[in-house]
C-alpha cells in the first residue's frame, strides 16, 4: 500500500506520478527507437567497411531470407501477447514444410499444396489452444509435447529422406520471382506485417488480446471472450507457421525431415528483442520486425568482413542481451512465461 | 519490553501521514490501535518495525531513546515481530514444511534434513496452538483462524528465540467471528507470558477485549486509555467522522457531471422506484440462498459478518462467481444462470470487484485502456471520442496522474479504484455493483468516489454496496441489508441506519 493509501491529503496539490518522470530528459524522444538507431549504425558502419555492403543483390538476399524468421516470429507474437507460450513452432514448420512436399507427391494443383500447410497449420494451432484453454494445460507443456509428437509425424511421412521432387513451382517462385527486385516472398511477409499491426493496435480484437495478456481474469470480468480469443491466437499462430513452411519450401525447393526446430529460439528472441522498439513493454509487430532487420544486417555485415560462421549465434545473442538491457525499464514489465 | 512512541510526525510530500501520534506499549498487555482508513495506523506499525523514519518524534525501548539508528534490521535485533492479514504459508506443501521455512530446517549429520526432528517440533508448535492436525498435514487443509493461530507463532519463533513485541496487522480481518477465539486464546498466552502485543485491528469485539485501546483520527490520537473506560460510541463516532471532514480534494476536482461522461448519450437509469434488479434464492458455491431487490435511483448497502455471504453477493449477481440455483431478473427480464460476466454486462449490470489487484484493473496497460477496455468496439476508428472518454472520466474522478498513458498499476490504490469506478460509469450502468470500493483508499479519493456514487443514484441507476467498514454505509446509503448465513436477515432503513447500529451487526 503506497503512502497515498494510508495519509490524508492535506491540500490539493496533485501527487505527482512517476509517468511524468523523465518527461522532459534529453533522449526521451529517442526511446523506444534505441534498436533503429543502431541498426542505422550498423549500416553506416559496414557501408564505410566493405564495398560489397550496400549493393542490391546483398540487401535483397539479406531481407530475402530472413521472411522465413519474420514469419514465425509473428507466429510466436500471439501466444506471447496473451501470455502464453507455443514451442510447437518450430518442429510446426518443419511437419508443414514436409506434409506439402509429401501432398505435392500425389496433387498437380499447386494452390492445394500451398494451402494445405496454413490450414493443417491452424489445426494444430486449435489443438495447442483447445489443450490449454479447455483442458487447461500450462501452454509451455502442452505446446511442446504437440511439437515432439509433430517431430515424429514428419519422420514418419518422409520416412527419414528429404523430399525434393514435384514441389510446384508457383511455390518454389515465391522466392525468385517479384516486383521492384523483390521477391514475393517479401512482399507477402510486408504485407502480413502490416495486417498484422493494424489488427493489434487498431481493432477492439487487438486490444482485446493484450487485455488478456495483462489479466486474463480481469479482461474476463470485463466482458472478453477469453477463451475464444486465447484458442485464436493459437489458431493464428498456426496459420502463420503454414505461410512460413511455403517460404521454406520456396527457398530449400525440398523437404528436409530435419528442419524446423533451429528456428524456434531466433523467432522468441526477435521478439523479445521487438518489445524494446516502438511500444516499449510490449509484443509488438513493427518492433519484432525491426528487431529481424537488426539482427540480420548485423550478421550480414560481420560476415562480409570475414568473420567465421559461429559468430552469428555469438551476435544474436549479445544484441538481444544488449537491447534488452539498453531498454530495461520497459521491458522489466514483460511478463515472461 | 515496554515501548514508548512519542509525538511521531511524518510527512510523504503532501500527505501527513502522523500528525503527532503517541503509543506506550507495556508488558502483558494488549494494546488495540484503531482508526479509519487513512487516520495512519499502517503508518504507525511501520514506524515501530523500523520501515519508516519518523520526520521527528522519539522511539523508546524500556527507557533508552532509539529512534536514531531505528530501522527494519534494528527492529528485528530488538525482538519486534509482526503478523500481517495474509499468513505466509505454502498451501500446497505440509505443515511441517511451512514451519521449517520459519525456524529453518533442521539438519542431520552430513547435511540432510531431520525429517522426524522437524515432526517433533512441528507437533509441538501445533499442542501450543492448540490445533488438532497432525505435522504431515497439508498447511492448505488448516482453517483460517488455524492459519492466522499459526502465523502468530511462527512469527514469535522466527529468528530466534528473541520475541520482546507482538505487531498484529489486520491479522484477525479475514476471520469470521466464530472462528476468532483460538486466535485470540492464543495471543493472550503469548500477552500473559509478559509480551506486550500491539493489535491493528477495526473489530469492536476486540477493542473490549484488549486490555488498552488507541483510537487515531488524521495521524492524531484522539481517543486512549483501559478499554474498560473507552466507550465504544466514542470510538466509533471518531472512526467514522475520521477523514471524511478532511475531503479536501474534492474541491479541486474538476465540475464534470455524469452526462458528461455519457457524451451526450442518455443514461439507461429509469425512472426512481421501479424495481430493476430482482433475485430470488441465488445460491453460489458455498450455499446461501439470496433474496432481495433493488429499486431505481437507491444506494442499498449489504454488511454481515465475514464468511457470512456477504463477500459473495457482488461476485453472484454479476456473473463473477457461478450461481448455482436461484433466479435473477433485471427490468423484469430473466437472466440465466449462472451468469457470464459478459451477459451481466450486456444486462447492465456493472461491478466493481473487491480483489483490486487481481480482478479491478489491467495493471501492465495504460489508464486509458483501463477505462475503455470493456466496450473497446464503441471506440473503433473513433480515437476522437475515445479521448473525450478517457478525459471525461480521469476530470470526473480526479484520477492522479492526469496522463491517461499512464501505467494503471503505477497509480495509488485510491486512483485506481477511482479508474475502474469511472469506466464503469462511463459504461451506463442499470445496476451498479460496487465490493468493498473503498478498501485501502484514502478519503479525499474516498469523498470523491461517493459523490460519484450518489450522483450515479439520482440519475436513476440502482447501487448495491458492500463494505467491510460498515461506519462508512450510514452517510451514504438509503437501506442497508444484513447478511448473514447466505440469507438477508434484516433491513435497515431510516433512523436505524446509525453507525452504531452497523458497526454492532457487521462484527
């Protein structure tokens, strides 16, 4: 109980609050673009270091890949919003990946293919959220035992051997063919990015979701559809995992059965890193994207200076240390888990 | 030990919190420290336990002046204990293991904890409390003046052997009455082995069974001596008339009125009289069965004793805890049951939850989104109007801070409560249903929040309030009901709607 509770008002001289501390520090306007401004660091720094930074087909290959990563950690922003955990993702990613290679097997119909990833996506995406809203299994284990069973589903349909024939090419030209040097595939990640942000922040749905995340009984008692809204961030979660799977089929043209579980940990960290940038203290979709972008030019750039290939988890997990710390008051708040 | 608090003043910014309160704490006795919300008795058990530091005044222990050099360590060293509401005991694990986290574990050579050591002091902990459980018991299966018995005797067995002063803080509020005696017992053995024992409590029951009684008003004494000769009308009239005379916010709030906040909308209140809300035989969990009906444009008070029913006829009525039987219209319409909280709402019927910290507020989000939350849709692409909103309801409340981007859990109990009370309003409500609204709040936000009330109440809304300060229900409420054993068991109205009336029925 603060003091206010407990002592009478002697006159009425508004208590100030700590919201208006620091209003008025020099930086306060740089807060919450700490990650852009080293990002633009990073930029003008390899720019000046290597010629080969700032050409078009380096930029372009660096954001041409990170679509996959960028998918799945808005994948992973949902559950995290609401407070939950989905560690099925990345063996997901890999059972979607393989379950379309297998069905491109037996169907010519290119669109079938692409469709049967975000629809099995979203299947799984129910049963990790009936498991924890109906049957009220703490998330981080119902989500992770769905992942290890997903693990044995994709060996068992592949029996063990990469898939690389039949994948359609309408799938496979979503990495190679665009517009304005671009691929589709980045074009795609834009543009679910921007869905993404305008249903979190602008619609009553958005706000509904962090609602839950910072009290679920609370938003409850309110009038929230919780349970509903809690199984669709998961079906959505799905959904984005089965976009993702179609990128990595483009990008590998195959199904490797041992793909998917490496990607878990980089989706979580961007973000966590992403709640430094835009709405500090909070999953957010511009600073998630950012937070890739950073991540991304950073290994970009050392590599091209001829660093060794371990130095990008080494990186990786510095910046996120870093960031994190530079934005310690607000991301303190971040319930994690 | 005695112990001699003297002319105490302490000052947070603005806020004088102890305005020159003395205390004298003498061996084997019991010493009752009453007061209203906010007449500075947690303030005073925290300058005792070394948490604040008086502005001036003198702390004394048996004649030595301490007071430079007090603090929680010291007060430790010196054999202060406290006992706070909430007994710190693991649920989930036995009793033997919640004494150990108290008196440590005791171990066996090489480093492996006595287990039938820790039983056997554990059996003996229980024979002193006189509670028949065996030390493998689950600390959850214990009842709660079990708990609150053990508390206190962990706590004189905690560091050490060295217990010189007992501090109850509001340790006996969350026992129903019947169940208050083994506590009491319990702590007058520790009083008669010569310890003196410093009681915070708002029971009147208590205030005759203590040996001294302090009643503070404004961080002043303004009532002490042997119960025997304290009167308990004395003290309840200072309880009551303590804060309220000293509302002084309330002027510098901004004049808004409730249409304001409405944005030009009609409220859904009807005509004064009509009966909006009926319920007949609402029975919850833990059975009761509930009957009473609440009229158009009346405040209606519902006090009884803790466990009695009175803390679950908010959380019935709207939706917050499952009903199991009864029935319940509003406005003549059938509502089902039992009742979502969404279906209240949709009925009109709006709550303002007891449990502040786990049921009132988002605490990570924004004061605007506190106060827009539960109709977000009625603002969709309409951030003008949501801001006239947000606005309406922190210049109506006098909400401090002022900056609706503010995080709601950063504000003081009492803004917080005035948020949550104004998104409520904002909403229209046809029935208002407010639980302990004023528990923890200071009383200019207190004074504040009944205006709002009573403005609420002539535009037609019907209000049901609960309190667990029952003096404050007199000035505000046009009938009060008892609740006793899940059943309303009397109605008061008029001239037996007294402070001395309610404060008699609610212990």
């Amino acid at each position: 109980m603060s003091a206010t509770d407990t002592a009478r008002r002697t006159d009425g001289k508004p208590v100030p609050g700590r919201s208006d501390a620091g209003r008025s520090h020099p930086l306060a306007l740089a807060r919450g673009y700490e990650t852009v401004g080293i990002l633009a660091v990073l930029v003008v720094v390899f720019a000046l270091a290597t010629s080969k930074f700032l050409t078009q087909q380096n930029l372009v290959n660096v954001v041409s890949v990170q679509t996959i990563t960028a998918v799945m950690t808005l994948a992973v922003l949902f559950p995290l919003i609401i407070g939950e955990f989905d560690l099925s993702v990345g063996y997901q990613i890999g059972f979607l990946a393989m379950f379309e290679a297998e069905i491109a097997q037996h169907v010519s119909n290119p669109a079938v293919v692409m469709l049967a990833g975000p629809v099995v996506g979203a299947l799984v995406g129910l049963v990790n959220g009936m498991l924890t809203v109906v049957a009220k299994i703490s998330s981080f284990i119902a989500t992770l035992g769905v992942g290890i069973l997903l693990s044995g589903a994709t060996q068992g349909i592949s029996h063990g051997q990469v898939i690389y024939t039949h994948i359609p090419t309408a799938i496979t030209n979503l990495s190679r063919t665009g517009f304005a040097s671009l691929p589709m595939s980045v074009w795609l990640t834009l543009l679910i990015g921007v869905i993404l942000f305008y249903v979190l922040e602008h619609t009553p749905v958005g706000r509904f979701w962090y609602a839950i995340g910072s009290s679920q009984r609370v938003a409850y008692l309110a009038g929230v559809r919780t349970n509903t809204l809690r199984v669709l961030a998961f079906v959505l979660s799905g959904v984005l995992v089965g976009v993702a799977a179609n990128f990595s089929l483009a990008q590998a043209g195959s199904a490797n059965p041992g793909y998917g579980p490496d990607l878990l940990l980089p989706a979580y960290a961007a973000a966590f890193l992403g709640v430094s940038t835009y709405r500090p203290g909070y999953y957010n979709v511009a600073g998630s994207l950012i937070a890739i972008l950073l991540l991304a030019i950073g290994f970009n750039g050392l590599s091209l200076l001829g660093v060794p290939f371990w130095v990008q988890p080494i990186f990786n997990g510095a910046a996120l240390l870093v960031a994190v710390l530079v934005a310690r008051q607000e991301t303190r708040q971040v319930r994690v888990g | 030990m005695s112990v001699e608090l003297t002319d105490l003043r302490i000052r947070f910014g603005s806020l004088v919190a102890l305005d020159g309160a003395s205390l004298q704490l003498r061996d084997g006795e019991v010493h009752a420290l009453l007061g209203a919300n906010g007449s500075g008795k947690s303030t005073m058990v925290k300058v005792l336990t070394g948490v604040y530091t008086p502005d001036s005044g003198r702390i004394a222990i048996d004649g030595t002046v301490v007071t430079a050099g007090w603090s929680p360590a010291a007060a430790t060293a010196a054999g202060v204990r406290v006992v706070h509401q909430e007994a710190p005991l693991l649920d989930s694990m036995s009793i033997a293991e919640s004494v150990a986290l108290f008196t440590g574990y005791p171990r066996r050579r090489g480093g492996s904890i006595a287990w039938r050591q820790l039983r056997a002091t554990t059996a003996e902990v229980l024979e002193r409390c006189r509670i028949a459980r065996r030390p493998s018991d689950l600390t959850g299966a214990l009842s709660g003046a079990e708990r609150a018995t053990l508390a206190v005797e962990l706590a004189t067995r905690s560091g050490g052997d060295g217990l010189r002063l007992l501090v109850l803080d509001e340790a006996t509020a969350a026992l129903p009455e019947g169940e208050a005696a083994l506590f009491l017992e319990h702590v007058r053995r520790i009083a008669d082995a010569g310890v003196p024992v410093l009681m915070v409590t708002h029971r009147l029951a208590e205030l005759t069974w203590a040996d001294q009684v302090t009643v503070l008003s404004d961080g002043a004494v303004a009532l002490s001596g042997p119960s025997d000769q304290v009167g308990v009308p004395e003290a309840v009239e200072i309880m009551r008339s303590g804060g309220i005379a000293h509302a002084g916010g309330a002027e510098t709030r901004t004049s808004g009125t409730l249409g304001r906040l409405w944005q030009g909308e009609a409220g859904r209140g009807s005509g004064s009289g009509a009966v909006v809300l009926r319920a007949e035989g609402v029975t919850g969990e833990r059975g009761g069965s509930l009957t009473l009906e609440l009229r158009a444009g009346e405040i209606v008070g519902a006090i009884g004793p803790r466990g009695g029913g009175v803390e679950a006829l908010p959380r019935l009525l709207s939706g917050a805890a499952a009903a199991t039987g009864g029935r319940l219209a509003v406005r003549g319409r059938e509502l089902p049951l039992p009742l979502r909280p969404r279906q209240a709402i949709a009925a009109g019927i709006l709550h303002l939850p007891a449990d502040r910290l786990h049921e009132g507020g988002l605490p990570s989000l924004p004061v605007s989104e506190n106060i827009t939350l539960p109709d977000a849709r009625r603002f969709w692409h309409r951030r003008g109007r949501e801001r006239d909103a947000v606005r309406g309801v922190i210049d109506y409340l006098d909400v401090r801070p002022r900056d609706p981007h503010a995080v709601f859990g950063r504000l003081s109990g009492g803004n917080q409560q005035k948020a949550i009370l104004g998104r409520l309003l904002r909403m229209q409500p046809t029935v208002l249903i407010l639980a302990d609204p004023t528990y923890g709040v200071d009383p200019a936000a207190r004074e504040i929040m009944f205006d709002a009330i009573r403005e609420a109440r002539d535009t037609g809304i019907a209000v049901l309030v609960t309190s667990t300060e029952p003096e404050q229900l007199s000035g505000l409420c046009d009938r009060v009901l008892l609740i006793e054993d899940g059943v309303v068991a009397e109605e008061l109205t008029d001239s037996d709607l007294t402070v001395e009336s309610l404060l008699a029925r609610a212990v």
